[in-house]
C-alpha cells in the first residue's frame, strides 16, 4: 500500500525529512506521500484523533482536509 511504502521509505532513510525525495524514488505522487508522511494512524484513528482534537466541531470536509484522507473514508469512520 502507499501508507506501507512511504514507511519503509522513512525507515529506511533515517534523518531524511524530504517528501519529494521520498515521491521521486517510491513512484508515488507527492500529494499522496504528504497524505502518508507522519500518518502511521490508521484512517479510522486519524479520524477519532482529529474529533478529539476538534470538541464541537462536526465538519467531515474539515477533517478531510486537515488529516488528507479522502471525504469518502472520513465518512466511513465518522
């Protein structure tokens, strides 16, 4: 999976802090590295940590947008 392969790029690449590098040499897209980069959450607990993090506020598109799952996968976890 993507999640998987920015991983063993980070682990195998310690003290390098370069999402371009890491798109460049897995083949990912640099949008989908970010999506990864620092998300070794799962999608479920990314999206229990971010309402945790946000009391009172039920704005699935704002989740979305700030853990860059997609709109669909917030939902799912919702």
């Amino acid at each position: 999976s993507p999640q998987n392969l920015v991983l063993k790029w980070k682990i195998t690449h310690p003290g390098i802090d370069n999402k371009s590098l890491c798109a460049r040499e897995t083949g990912l897209d640099r949008k989908t590295v970010a999506k990864w980069w620092g998300n070794e959450l799962s999608a479920q607990d990314q999206v229990m940590k971010w309402k945790i993090t946000h009391p009172g506020i039920d704005n699935k598109s704002q989740c979305a947008k700030d853990t860059g799952l997609s709109r669909p996968t917030v939902a799912k976890w919702w």
